[in-house]
C-alpha cells in the first residue's frame, strides 16, 4: 500500500519502462521469501532457520550457536535486525516481535569489517564498493538511541577489481529477481561469499557508487531505458 509501490505499478500499468518494478519490490521486501528462493536456485546465503513461535527457539540457538542475527522479513537500512549474545536475548526479542510478525528470520552471524555491495543491472553488473561497518558497531548503520544514525564509510572498486566469484555470486542472485537495478549485499569470508540480502532501488550517488566505473553507470542506466522505450508496442 506505500505510494511508491503504487507509483510504480501504475506506470508499469501505461507501458512505461519502471526500474524499480512492483514484482521486484514484492521480492526484495520479504527476507523470508528471499532466503528461500536464493536456497532454491543454489546461491550461497548463511545458514537460516525460520522461527514461527518460541518453540523454533532451541533449533535456532542449537544450528546457529551464539551470537545470532535475528531479522523481521521486512527489515531495512539496518532496522529490525538484531544481534543476540545468548538464548535469554533470542527469547526476550523473539518473544517482543513474534507479537508483530508472524515470521522471524534467525542466521548464522558473520563478522565481517564491511559488505560488499555489488550493482547488477538488467542481469550484468554495474559496480562494486566496500559498505564499511559504522564505528565501534557490527553494521554498516548504528541506529543510535539519540536518534542520529551513525553511518561507516565506502571504499570504491572497478569490477575488474572485484574479485570474480563475488561478481558472479551478485549477478546469480539479481537474476533470480529480475531485470532492473539491484544492490546485492555480501559477506566475503573463508569459506566464501554469501549473499545478505538483495536490494531494489539501492543508491546510486554520484561520487559514490560510481566512483568506480565512473560514466559508464550513468551511460547503462540512460541505454537501459532506451532499450525498452524502443521496443515495439510501446
């Protein structure tokens, strides 16, 4: 019911190209729909389990061991993921959210200095940065009590500086969204890389993201529409 999804189908609706499209929004918006879908086409995510009542509680805390990150499925910027040092803070908010919520997200947490976040647009990738980890915090936002969040910083890269399995681990993951623009988050560790979550409309700020490959972002973004407003029947 937001009026951005609203926007967007309506425009979708008249036969406009919309990049941010109403079936990528449903997708991306729900955390439990996305670790199921990206289990199912193979891409690699922390391992998860799914908390329908304080019953799921010992399965979580025995397959993910403490600390745990705890998530409602529509989480964003940082809001509404927690981490938990032991099974009494898993129950306490588990028991406080499952009051909202009829799912609760529970994963394996992964410390990490920053997130990689890739650009995918239309299935190719379009940039890559380093989300650094806010000071003193395990996210790349600290949502402080004073109310001023509390951001890390971006290191940017060309993807041919990227290393491939990441890029390739972003792309698979857009693909099974679809064809607009996405912002893959991921966890580089050891053992690989796995894949956060995937972000419709993600930032794209000049000076930014686009350090990286520069005027090449803007002129794939401009050709993207072109494409499809050049496509017969529109």
């Amino acid at each position: 019911s937001n009026h951005p999804y609203l926007f967007a189908r309506r425009a979708q609706q008249e036969g406009m190209p919309v990049i941010d499209d109403p079936l990528s929004m449903i997708r991306c918006a729900n955390k439990v729909y996305l670790n199921e879908l990206m289990a199912y086409n193979k891409v690699p995510v922390p391992p998860t389990v799914m908390i329908a009542g304080t019953s799921d509680l010992e399965l979580a805390a025995q397959t993910l061991g403490f600390p745990l990150v705890l998530k409602i499925p529509d989480s964003s910027f940082s809001r509404g993921v927690k981490k938990c040092a032991n099974f009494e803070e898993l129950k306490t908010l588990a028991t406080e959210w499952l009051e909202d919520s009829d799912l609760l997200i529970a994963q394996k947490f992964i410390p990490t200095e920053y997130d990689w976040r890739v650009g995918v647009l239309g299935g190719q990738p379009l940039f890559a940065v380093h989300y650094l980890m806010a000071k003193k915090h395990w996210q790349i936002v600290n949502h402080k009590a004073n109310g001023k969040p509390d951001q890390g910083g971006i290191k940017t890269f060309t993807l041919k500086e990227t290393p491939a399995h990441v890029v390739e681990t972003a792309v698979k993951a857009a693909r099974c969204i679809g064809d607009g623009l996405y912002g893959v988050d991921l966890k580089e560790t050891k053992d690989g890389v796995f894949v956060i979550e995937v972000n419709d409309n993600p930032n794209l700020d000049h000076g930014w993201e686009d350090s990286g490959e520069k005027d090449e972002v803007w002129v794939r973004l401009t050709q993207w529409f072109l494409e499809r407003l050049d496509r017969p029947g529109r």
